[in-house]
C-alpha cells in the first residue's frame, strides 16, 4: 500500500525524508524493509546485498585494507569502464570526521579521470558523491578548496566532468584507500559480456 510511518502527530516520515516530492525511493525503503522483515532490520545494511536485490547482478565487497594503490587504481578503473555501481564506506574514524566526511558512511563512485600533476606523476581522482544533501564535505586533496587545482590541471578533465555539485567532490585514490575500509562493486553485465545463438533442427541433431 502507499502509507509510511511517520513521526507522531504529523506527517514526517519517519525513515527516509525526502526534499522533493518523489515518493519512489520512500516505496523501495518500504519494499526493502517487507523483504528484510520490518524497519529496524534495515537501519544497518550491506550495500552488496542491497545493490544485489535490487539489480539482480553479482556483486562483490572489497577490503581496502588489503589492496595497494596500484593493484586497487585498477580494480576501481576496470569497474567503471564496465559501468559497474561503485559504493564506499567510510571507517568509523574521528579522523575521517575531521577531513570533512561522515563516518561509516556511503559515498557513490560518479567518475573516474587520470590526470598529471605538476610534477608529471600520473594521479587516479575519483569523482565521489554524498547520497545526503549535507554540507560535510571532503577537506583534503583535490577537495574544491584544494590549491591543487590549477589551469594546467583543468585543461586535463572534460569540462562535463570537471564540475562538481554541492555533494560531490574529487579525491586522489591513496586517500580513497586511507578514509575508506570497504569497496561495494555491483558488477553489471553489458552486452559485451553476453552472446546470442541461433539453433535449428538441423544443426542440434534433434528428431
């Protein structure tokens, strides 16, 4: 049905809050929270197995912790020329508070670009966004505020590309590995993956 808890006495909802007037999002909270067997099962999750549900594809968790900057640039670089769905958490740091992130939070892979710093060293950014209409926001390298940024390296990146909305921002993949303990890929099948054949009575040797 379409009714939603809500805050007692008026007509808040009481989970998922929207800032427009779309409702499908509160409808796939509520379809979720049917599978899971009630809302308090859902106030902590699994991005993979949402992101499973929801799409039908496989996916796959990835401790950061175990991977080093080469070896992880080319996970993240492979899964987004795939169009994979990328997720990270955040670790449940002070110091992730502090760099101007939310702790053990998700943020959604946006992009991926390779530029060349000013000392001509290749370096992987990757374009992040907060689900949350929050003013937290990345502080470090490469952040908007960052004196990284310079005409030079603007020229590198498609202007498309290049800008970025008030929950999104850029970070470097060394810091990417540093703030955040867990990679969710959701690995989507394109047509590349998949091949059709035709049969016949003649070529199967069917009676």
């Amino acid at each position: 049905d379409d009714y939603f808890p809500c805050l007692k006495g008026t007509s808040v909802p009481y989970f998922t809050k929207p800032t427009t007037f779309e409702l499908w999002f509160m409808l796939l909270e509520k379809a979720w929270a049917k599978v899971r067997g009630g809302y308090g099962n859902i106030l902590v999750g699994n991005t993979s197995e949402v992101l499973q549900f929801l799409t039908g594809f496989c996916t796959e968790q990835i401790n950061n912790d175990l991977f080093d900057v080469k070896n992880y640039s080319d996970i993240i670089r492979k899964g987004h020329e795939n169009k994979d769905i990328i997720c990270f958490s955040t670790k449940n740091e002070e110091e992730v508070e502090q760099m101007g992130l939310i702790k053990d939070h998700n943020y959604i892979l946006c992009d991926v670009v390779e530029i060349k710093d000013k000392n001509k060293e290749k370096v992987l950014l990757c374009k992040l966004k907060n689900p949350l209409l929050s003013d937290n926001n990345w502080k470090g390298d490469w952040s908007d505020e960052s004196d990284l940024w310079t005409k030079e390296i603007n020229k590198q990146i498609k202007e498309d590309n290049l800008e970025t909305k008030k929950n999104e921002f850029f970070i470097n993949i060394k810091d990417l590995l540093n703030y955040f303990y867990r990679t969710d890929i959701c690995n989507i099948a394109n047509n590349e993956y998949s091949k059709s054949f035709n049969f016949t009575k003649e070529n199967t040797n069917l009676d």
